[in-house]
C-alpha cells in the first residue's frame, strides 16, 4: 500500500483499538508551542503549525530502507509523507495535503532555515543536504537542529532564541551555509532526470522543433517559476500559474504562437491523457495557436518498462528516445 492507503488503515485501527492515533507532543512540543513560536516568527498559518509538528515526529521513518537504519520520521519527510500526516493523522481526511502546497506550508519556513531541504539516497542509505535530484520520490524535508532547538526550549527561553535566530544577519548566514552544504551534496548525485531534460531541449528540440524557443525549464525545487522565468514567459505572452500541470520544457514558436512542451520521464510523469487536456486549456487561456506534446525516455529499456504496464501516453502525441535520437514516433491510437 502507498502512504495514503497506510495512514488511513492505521488511523481506522488506533479507532477500533482505542488507542491514541498521535501523541499529543513530541519531545514536549505540543501543537499550541509550534503556534507560538512561529507566531513569534511572523510565518503561522494553520498548515504551517501541523507541517512543523508533522516534521517533529519521532517515529520510524516512513522511507522503509531508513526506517531499518534507524531514522526517524522527523529526520526526512517527503511532502507527501508530510501532507498524509497532516491531512489523515492530524486531521481524519480522506486525503493528505495538496502537493502544490508546499509553496504556501513548507516555502516560507525553508526561506528562513526553519525547514532543511534533504535527500534520501537509497544507495548508501543516508539523508544528505539538499534535492540534488528535481522532482525525485527520494526529495524531502527536516526541520533545522537549531529551530528544533528553540522549539524544545523551555517557556521564557525560547522567545530570547526566536529573537536572535530571525535577526537578518543571523538569518543570512544560515541561508548561506544550507546553500553551501546542498551544493556539495548535488555534487555527490548524479540527475538522470537532469541530463534527460538538456538532451530533451539542447538535441530533440534542436533537431525536431526548429524556430522554437525554451521559454521555460522546471528543474529545480525551489520556485516553480522563478522571476527571470516569469519575464521570459511574459515575453511569450504566456502565465503559468500555480495549479496549471508544469511541464519539464515548454517551447514557443514565435513565428506561428504555437506552444510545445516536453515530459522527460526517468520515473514518471508521461504526457497522459490528463495532462495533455490540461495543457490545451493551459494554451487555450494564454491563447496560443495550439500546443503539441513529447515524452522523452533516456532509454528504449525504460520506455517498454513505464508502457508495458501503463499504455498511458496521450493520442496524437511523440516519442523521442535519447539513446536513438534519430527517431521521432508519433503515437497513434
């Protein structure tokens, strides 16, 4: 079962059993604690409040290989590990959190170093400092030692640490030792993903999209549409916002205003069905000519393995395989 599915049978059981399905604090940080401090630190919202408390959780860690090693949950958390905590555990929901949320329930804490950006890398079965891999399943969060460390002080202590932690000089260089340590952590992860999406822009594009210009690339887990993008994308004549399906390359055709956008897929995220009609409407608003759509595969390997089971790729799209880069097949249904 997925961590949804797990979440909703384990909170059913503590209810038949009559057990408690969370402890009222962790470490004797309670939920009206984490209001208060983050209060005190101008970032509350109720998301916000649960997403803190989720992220102290001592229990294993819901990654299974490092829950064997030892980790805690409060050690690294997916934003679906921790939007299923908030939304079923915390709440009793149907469903966690939104994914796209997180610009609202996790941005603003990782902003100030409250929140640390962490990877899980399965292979050596270590967290290590920041997403080196855009968009992985193995991408996830932890609160800071030393936010931790203001939450878990005692009343009339921690107001003095919250004060001096949010001071801008203090805050500056938090920000610039987590940057340094991420950096060095990417250096250590290789990003098929990353590879996959240049080959996608700087070779099929090249080759099979000519007069198309890259007006947006979504690699990298920090802002979905960073400020240089958004001028970019203005040039374009286009705005991409929040709930729109972000595509990993979108090009433009300035000649005709017609749009083309390009899934690369090293795990998953085809251009399906849904996808593809949510990107029409996408073109539709910002009134473009039309839109066409290819999915990239960094192999012929990885490509009968997603759609021999799948079969998911939308009608009257492309496929382009890197290692074969001569051929684009056109799907037809």
């Amino acid at each position: 079962m997925g961590v949804v599915d797990d979440a909703i049978a384990r909170r059913k059981k503590c209810i038949a059993d009559g057990n408690e399905i969370l402890p009222g604090d962790y470490n004797g940080v309670t939920i009206e604690k984490i209001k208060n401090v983050l209060t005190k630190i101008d970032r509350c919202t109720q998301n916000m409040i649960e997403g803190v408390f989720a992220l102290m959780s001592t229990e294993p860690n819901w990654f299974n290989k490092a829950a064997k090693n030892g980790y805690q949950f409060r050690d690294g958390a997916t934003t679906a590990h921790i939007g299923t905590h908030v939304g079923i555990l915390q709440r009793g929901n149907r469903d966690k959190l939104d994914r796209e949320g997180r610009d609202y329930w996790l941005k603003p804490l990782w902003e100030i170093g409250a929140i640390e950006k962490v990877y899980f890398n399965s292979k050596d079965s270590l967290f290590i400092s920041g997403h080196p891999k855009a968009k992985s399943p193995n991408s996830a969060y932890r609160l800071s030692d030393e936010f931790i460390s203001i939450l878990e002080a005692k009343d009339g202590l921690w107001q003095e640490m919250a004060e001096s932690w949010i001071q801008e000089d203090v805050l500056r260089e938090r920000l610039k030792l987590q940057a340094e340590q991420a950096e060095e952590a990417k250096k250590s992860v290789e990003s098929a993903h990353t590879v996959l999406i240049k080959a996608s822009h700087q070779v099929y594009a090249k080759r099979f999209l000519r007069g198309y210009e890259v007006v947006y690339i979504d690699d990298g887990d920090g802002d979905r549409v960073t400020e240089d993008q958004k001028v970019i994308l203005s040039k374009a004549g286009l705005l991409l916002k929040l709930g729109d399906a972000m595509p990993d390359v979108l090009l433009w055709n300035p000649d005709t205003d017609h749009l083309w956008v390009i899934e690369a897929v090293t795990s998953d995220g085809e251009v399906d069905n849904h996808k593809k009609v949510s990107l029409i409407e996408f073109a539709e608003r910002n009134k473009k000519a039309g839109v066409g759509f290819t999915t990239t595969y960094p192999t012929w390997k990885k490509a009968a393995e997603r759609q021999s089971q799948l079969k998911n790729l939308a009608d009257d799209t492309y496929m382009w395989i890197q290692e074969d880069p001569s051929r684009n097949l056109h799907i037809k249904q």
